[in-house]
DNA sequence: AGTAAACTCCGGAAGC
DNA sequence: TGCTTCCGGAGTTTAC
C-alpha cells in the first residue's frame, strides 16, 4: 500500500525524527523480517549514528555512521517511525531501537510481512531474501531516459509497476496516471506515440507531487508516521472506484487483471489495444 | 532473449 | 458464528 507518495512523507519524517540519533539497545528483533547481514543486530546497529535518510522509489536507505547502511522496505502494511519509549507495543512490531538519550524508539511494524529490513556494511549478506530491486527513482528520470525505457514491448502498466527500471510506481498511482493519460493498462509500451509518452512523463509527475504535497492517499489502514491521514485518495479518479461512473465521461468504470494487479479503467476514456 | 502468467509469502477484510 | 476466498509487492518458476 504505501507508494513513493507514502514512502516520500514516511523518510521526511525521520529526517526529522532521526536527525544525529544514535542507536541504543536492540530491544526486540524478528529474525524472519531481518536480512542481509547475518551477524545479530545488537551488534551491528548499536552504538551507530544516523548521518542520513533518504528514498529511491519505495526503498528507504538509513546510512549510519561506520560504513552500515540499512534499508527498509515497507511492502503492503509496513511502518516505520519514532515513536515514545512508554508507547504500547502495536501488535505485528519487529523491531524496536532505542535512541540514546531520547526516550524515543524506532519501530518496524508490518501486519503481513511483506516488508524487511536489509543490513548491509559489505562484510556480509547471506541472510534472508535479497534487497528489491531499485532502478533509477522515478521522478528522477528525466524525458530522455523515460522515452527509452518506453521502447520495451511490455504492457505499460507492468513496465511501470517493475522496479528494475523505474522505481517508485505502485499498484494506485499506476491506475490513476493511466486513466488520466488516457491509456489502456494493457496497450504495448512500445505503441505508444511521441506525444503520449510526454504527456505520461508529465502526469506521473505530476500525479506524484501532488500526492506527496496531500500526505499520500490513505486507503485501507495506511496512516503516515505520526499517524495522520492523506488526503490525495479524494483525488482519485480510478484506484478503488470499479462500478462507479467515470468522472470524464460518465461510464461505468471496470476492473480488470493487468501485470498481475487488480485494475481500473474506463473502457471509453483509456480504449483497449487491438 | 525477452515477455507474461502462475505461484509463493501473510493475515485482515469481505463474502457466504 | 465460522468458514472460505480474495488481495497484493516482489521474487521465483514455468511456459511461450
């Protein structure tokens, strides 16, 4: 669930939250959501300093003093955030450090364990599943670069959803940036004219910056770290609206299977490919 | 070789 | 009340 637009508002949050903070105890760790570096984490984390937080695509990078680096990946249902020391442990929490001489915590929580959290000093990184994959973030691609990924025979939607190349479209901005271009989910990449290519880069970013500005969408249970609500699902013209009248044209939106993913379309504003 | 679809992980929500 | 089904981010596997 959280998207770049989320993952953007989650990461300011602890540029703040973690600005020169450095780790204390290690106070509880799932093995199964920790990965890369098989030493235990008390080791690896305490003591370090936060020089750094930053994103690319849903990825979150935490660079710590002593060459560590820790990503974090909040796949459907993950959170991470600063919190109090004497908060409740929320149920489904895998990780929780200290900040030294805050009273404060960083928690790791995700209900489906989707997520998982990679540490990485390029001494070891046997454990565990390896680090998603992160291609060039996506609104850092500039036109160039976008027109060449474009050339790809794949359907649009799943060349947008695959984090190797661009990195940072899910599931929810994908729907609304296609209905908004007007193009079908399943048409070719690599059918698509000049124009539509620009007006595509234009209104993912477009899309995403507005959505970042709104807090993010907050569907289902998403909430940011201070556990505040978007705004841009108010936005939305297709994620979530199957069964409901286009708000172009009137017609009924549908839901259909595209990369894998539920998704919805207008038939008449985003015709179908041959 | 490159693309696409099916399967896997998981647990809450929705449906029966 | 309690069971079954659905859903998805991203890796892996299988089939074109």
């Amino acid at each position: 669930m959280p998207e770049l637009p989320e993952v953007e508002n989650v990461v300011r949050a602890l540029r703040q939250d973690l600005q020169g903070a450095r780790f204390g105890r290690v106070l509880r760790s799932r093995r199964q959501i920790m990965h890369g570096d098989r030493r235990p984490p008390q080791a690896l984390l305490r003591n370090k300093v936060v020089r750094e937080v930053s994103r690319v695509g849903k990825r979150i990078e935490i660079r710590l003093s002593g060459a560590m680096r820790m990503y974090v990946h909040l796949g459907m249902t993950g959170q991470l955030a600063v919190v109090p020391a004497g908060r409740d442990l929320a149920p489904h929490t895998h990780l929780c450090i200290d900040l030294a001489g805050r009273a404060a915590q960083l928690r790791f929580r995700d209900v489906r364990r989707f997520g998982g959290i990679w540490l990485d000093d390029g001494r070891d990184g046997r454990r565990g599943k390896p680090l998603p994959a992160a291609g060039e973030d996506i609104l850092a691609v500039g036109l160039p670069r976008f027109r060449q990924v474009m050339k790809h025979p794949r359907q649009i939607k799943a060349l947008l959803l695959d984090q190797h190349l661009l990195a940072g479209m899910g599931n929810i901005y994908c729907d609304e940036v296609l209905f908004r271009c007007g193009i079908h989910p399943l048409r070719k990449a690599s059918t698509l004219d000049h124009d539509d290519v620009k007006r595509l880069h234009q209104c993912i970013r477009r899309v995403l910056r507005a959505a970042i500005r709104a807090g993010g969408s907050s569907v289902r249970s998403y909430r940011g770290s201070r556990d505040e609500r978007g705004g841009y699902q108010r936005n939305h013209q297709a994620y979530g609206r199957q069964g409901r009248p286009c708000r172009r044209c009137g017609t009924r939106l549908l839901r259909l299977l595209a990369g894998g993913r539920g998704t919805v379309i207008c038939p008449r504003c985003q015709r179908a490919p041959k």
